[in-house]
C-alpha cells in the first residue's frame, strides 16, 4: 500500500516539477513537494478505508 501511494506522490512531484521548469523556468519545490504529500495522504486514506474491518476478531 505505501509503495504504491509513494510511486503514486512521487510521479506528481516530478510533474509539477517539470510543469514549473518549463512554464516559469525555476522549480518552486515547496509546493511541488506540498502537493505531492496532500496526493500520497489522500491515497493513503482512500486504501486504508477500502480495507474491511473484521469485527470477529473483537468477540471472544
């Protein structure tokens, strides 16, 4: 799970960054950076709640 939403931010950190290069000509890593950490918690929120919760495991 974590690989993936890392795979996933770190491709968004490269496109905004190449976005910011070739549009402006200076990279603003912050909000690259910030960007890509808001998709990899967003990611990592929507796979945890697809996972079902066993309730078994809570009735002995």
């Amino acid at each position: 799970m974590l690989k993936k939403n890392s795979k996933i931010a770190l491709a968004i950190f490269v496109v905004i960054s190449f976005k910011d290069y070739l549009s402006q000509g200076e990279i603003l890593w912050g909000d690259s950076l910030l960007y890509a950490a808001i998709i990899f918690v967003v990611y990592l929120i929507m796979d945890w709640t697809k996972e079902p919760y066993d309730w078994s495991k809570h009735k002995r």
